[in-house]
C-alpha cells in the first residue's frame, strides 16, 4: 500500500490557526516544588462520566517533566485581555512565575492556580498518556476545578488573541 502524501508542514500550521481555541496555561510543580507552566491551545473536554479533559504538550516541553513527577497537572483556562500573560508562558524563560500571582490547589497533584488570570481552571490528575507525534496527548480525571462568573475566557485565532 503506498502512503499518502502529506500536507505541508507550513500550510497546516495556517489551516490550523483558523480554528479559534481558548488559551490555557497548563501548570505543574518540579522535583524542586518550584512551578512551571506553558501556554496551550489543545485543551478540551473528553467526557462527563468520568470527568476526563486533554491537553497536548510538546515533547520538548520544560514543563512535561514536571507533569510526569507529581502525575498530574492544571490547566488554567486564561481570561480575556490576559495575553501578556499568555505570551510569556509561551517562552522557556526560568522566571515565568515572578510577579505573577498564584496558589496551590487542595490536591498535591496539581499545579499553580492563577486566580486573576484566569475565567476558569481545573485541577487533573493524569490517567493517561499518549504519544502523537511531536507531542503528547494528556487525558487527566479532573478532581477539582471552579469558574469566575462574568469573566469572559480569551481566544486564539490565527496568530491573535481575542
């Protein structure tokens, strides 16, 4: 059987930002108990019964050991006007976290909450995880969570927020 051709690389990545996402930072702690956290825009509900959601982190992402080590993450779905924010965790910069405000969730498991940036968050304990190419998927069992009543989320299309 002969492969199919795949699409360029370049014109899937514009197909792709078509798409509008919401923006979500999803956050764990190191071995070291320090946080860490990226700027994702794979994130969605799997299913109600148990409550499972996804997320896709890159593989080469600073922030993936940090999820292996605890064995769970949060993803902190950011507000709109919150894109300095999402920017900057966008980097792997080592001081993503200075002068950003944050708490712990209830569970060990989880990572930092950014309560005024966020319009809402959920804290997941990571059931299960598989390989996609360059990245992994992450299904978590949220355990926790809470949204921000009148706070609108922030979108990402092509290239900008919203």
């Amino acid at each position: 059987m002969i492969a199919p051709a795949m699409i360029d690389p370049q014109r899937f990545r514009e197909i792709m930002a078509s798409f509008p996402s919401g923006v979500v930072v999803l956050t764990a702690f190191g071995h070291d108990s320090l946080p860490r956290g990226l700027t994702v825009s794979a994130f969605c509900a799997v299913s109600l019964e148990p409550p499972l959601a996804l997320a896709c982190i890159d593989k080469s992402s600073n922030t993936l050991p940090a999820v292996q080590h605890t064995g769970g993450f949060t993803a902190n779905i950011l507000a709109a006007g919150r894109e300095q924010l999402a920017r900057r965790m966008a980097t792997k910069v080592a001081d993503k976290f200075d002068a950003i405000g944050w708490r712990r969730p209830e569970s060990p498991i989880g990572g930092p909450i950014l309560d005024d940036d966020c319009a809402a968050y959920a804290v997941c304990t990571l059931r299960d995880t598989i390989e996609a190419g360059d990245h992994w998927i992450l299904i978590g069992l949220v355990t926790e969570g809470s949204h921000r009543d009148g706070v609108s989320p922030m979108i990402f299309s092509r290239r900008g927020y919203g």
